[in-house]
C-alpha cells in the first residue's frame, strides 16, 4: 500500500480543521506586507510616498502609524488620492489620464489626539493635520501606534488593471519613521508596493516636488479600508519565521501567498504583517492584540514559540500561554484563531529542541481539541530527532523558511483559509 508523503517523510499527518461559523465577512479591511526594520531617513523635513493596490476600490480610507522611539514623535501631515493609473508611482492621474494634484485629500488625527477610535459615522469636524505620537516607554518591538481618522475616498476607478490604486504620503518636519523592506518585488505575489521621496512637505498644496523612487520606504505602518465588498483580513502574528525574513523582497512569507492565493475581487482576502525580526512572545502577543482590537481581522496567524527568549521549558509553557491567551481573545472579538507550530531551529542543539519539541506536542493537542493548526514542524522538518529544515524548506541559516518553504506552508495554509472563510459566507 502506498504510504502518503507525510508518514514516508516521518512527518506528522495534517490535523484536523474544523470550521467554525462564526461572524459574517467584512466590508472593512486591513493591510500591511511590509514589516522588516524600523528605521527613518537619514534626513528632516521630508515626505514619503506610497503607491499601493488594493482588491476592491475602497469608500474610506484610515492610516496607521507607529513610533517605536522613547521621544515622541511629530507627524506634520499626511495626504491620500485614488488614482487612474500607476503613472509615475507618486502622482494622482485622473481618468482622461491626465496628472491632477487636485485628487489629493489631506488626512486629519482628531480622534487619535482625543485618544478615541472612532468609526466614520461618529467623527465630526476633524480638523486636526498634524499630531504629535506619543513616547514608546516600551521596548521597540512594541512601539506606541495611532490610527488616523477615516477619510472618505473620492476620484477616479482604475482604468489600467483590476481593483483600485491608492496613493499615501506623510511627511515630518524631523525624520520620518516608517517599517521598510528590501524593495524587491516578489514572482509569488507580485509587485504590490511603490515607494518615493520627496524633499520638503508634499501632503499640502500645491502636492508638487521633485520625487526619488525608493522601494523600501512605506508611508505608513497600514492601511484600514471600508468598501461595499465583503472580505477577511488575516494577520499573522510572531517573529521572523511569521516574517519570513528569508522570502524575496522580505515581503512575502506564507501568510501573504496564502491570502494572495485565494484572493478574488467579489471577496478579497488583505494580510497584515504582524510578524517582526527579534521580537519575543511578550512583544508579538502584544501587538496582536492590538492589531485583533483595533483592525478586527477574520482570522489570526498565531505563532506559539520564538527563538528570541530563554531555551527554557519555562520560556516555551509562557510562550504557549500567551498564544492561547491571544485565541481566547481573537475569539471574543470574532476572528478565528490559527496557531503555528514552532519551526525546526534547533537541529545541532539538541538539548534546545527538548523544549521546542514538547511546544509542539502543545499545539498539536490544541489542534485535537478544535483549535485550527498549521504544522510548520512537519511541513518545514525532516523527521529527525532534533528535527531540521529540509534542505529546500530552509533558506540555509538554520533558522529561516526559504522561498520554497513558504510556499509549502502557504499551499497547506490556503485550503484552511478557504474552509474557515466558507463557513463565515
């Protein structure tokens, strides 16, 4: 009898994934790919651009901001336009096709001064440009973060492709911070991002200036959109295994190519990049919550167990905790939790993998109990004692999933996000 892969491989067999029926799809929708480094430009009084596609034309548009700092940090503007066409990357086109400054709304932060978050119909008269983000008294992989009011779209359908374009800038009299990448587009998922500067501040009129691509830059830490379109926002929670720091462009890893797979324009699925390099369980439990509350996502990616604590029984049960503690939250607010089993870091430290392993079994009995489960130790390892990446699901440091191994886990990851979304129709 022919044996299937995963016992010919001495991997785990899938395990069940039940779905759950629970709140229905959403008009309101998250995204965030980029999530690399928080840095700023080495100079002041500057503006960032970013070009970004979306699946769906939005009605409302909100902008979310971090600072990741001790000192507070002052945001001086920040403007949005749809546009026609891609064009230069940087600048709104109308539908004759035509350059128009005038498709350029400002973006104002009453709500986030007023420390409220507001929905679109209970803002009134906000006319706040510019605000101060407060002192991160955190460590920096918990950075303070705001969300601007919702402003609501006006301009043109897209006429060079499908769904819409939106265009962001932001611009500081000190230095701009933003999370960057690598600036590479990615095969699997394609171009989804232009980046530009522009000396001096071009989020107020006349909206003109002398623009320098630059790909790694984000205007902002994320988008939030409302549209008549009913979709799932799916975040992923964690480090850089969540991250996948290793992917092409560092944008790119297995939840994104899940969401990108099963993405459609009469039910776009968004992803919000969660993941951070270095963070521990402390930091991305945190930030997932945040983001659970404030982006309301159908569905978390949680991972359950970093290589960024102590190799300790006692780090892993705490970092096992949290995660659970993250699905009894992510439930309450309506969002169908997925936990990650911890990837096979510790192939020459065995005395290490004693920990991670028993994390495992954790998760793949959370997994037997109704919990949803994605088994990256069996998708990514070998099946030995410790456990190692395959050759082609690792990117080579011992550490990382490699582009292959993202696009396993994202093959497992799809049909999940499928059944789960089938069940919330």
């Amino acid at each position: 009898m022919k044996m299937p892969s995963y016992f010919r491989f001495g991997r785990q067999p899938p395990l069940r994934t039940p779905i759950l029926r629970d709140p229905a799809l959403s008009g309101r929708l998250a995204y965030r790919p980029q999530n690399s480094r928080y840095t700023a430009l080495p100079f002041a009084d500057h503006t960032l651009s970013s070009l970004m596609r979306l699946e769906t034309r939005p009605s409302w548009v909100r902008l979310l901001y971090f600072n990741d700092e001790p000192s507070p940090w002052r945001l001086d503007g920040a403007a949005v336009a749809l546009t026609a066409r891609i064009g230069d990357g940087c600048t709104p086109v109308s539908t004759d096709g035509q350059p128009d400054h005038g498709l350029w709304q400002r973006v104002t932060f009453q709500a986030a001064i007023d420390g409220q978050d507001l929905d679109p119909i209970e803002q009134e008269g906000a006319q706040a440009f510019a605000i101060d983000l407060p002192p991160n008294t955190r460590e920096t992989g918990r950075p303070a973060l705001i969300v601007s009011d919702w402003v609501p779209l006006t301009g043109p359908e897209r006429s060079d492709g499908p769904g819409a374009l939106l265009l962001i800038r932001s611009h500081s009299s000190g230095r701009v911070r933003y999370s960057g990448s690598v600036g590479q587009p990615d095969p699997a998922i394609g171009q989804v991002h232009r980046g530009h500067w522009f000396p001096g501040n071009t989020t107020i009129p006349p909206f003109a200036g002398e623009a320098t691509p630059d790909d790694t830059i984000f205007a902002c830490y994320g988008v939030q959109t409302i549209s008549p379109v009913q979709g799932a926002t799916v975040i992923g929670i964690g480090d850089s295994i969540m991250h996948a720091s290793c992917s092409t462009g560092e944008l790119s890893g297995f939840g994104i190519r899940a969401c990108t797979a099963i993405s459609m324009p009469s039910r776009p699925v968004s992803y919000v990049n969660e993941g951070y390099p270095g963070r521990n369980s402390t930091g991305f439990c945190w930030n997932g919550a945040w983001m659970i509350r404030h982006m309301k996502p159908q569905v978390a990616l949680i991972q359950t167990w970093t290589q960024n604590e102590e190799w300790t029984r006692a780090a892993a049960d705490a970092a096992f905790a949290r995660a659970i503690a993250l699905v009894d939250l992510a439930r309450r607010h309506g969002c169908v939790p997925i936990l990650t089993t911890a990837a096979p870091v510790f192939a020459t430290q065995p005395e290490f993998d004693t920990y991670r392993h028993e994390n495992v079994q954790q998760v793949r009995a959370a997994g037997r109990s109704g919990i949803h489960v994605l088994d990256l130790d069996a998708l990514w390892g070998n099946g030995g004692t410790p456990n190692a990446y395959r050759e082609a699901a690792g990117c080579g440091d011992g550490m990382h999933p490699s582009d292959a191994g993202c696009d396993d886990a994202a093959r497992t990851l799809a049909p999940m996000l499928e059944a789960i979304l089938a069940g919330r129709e």
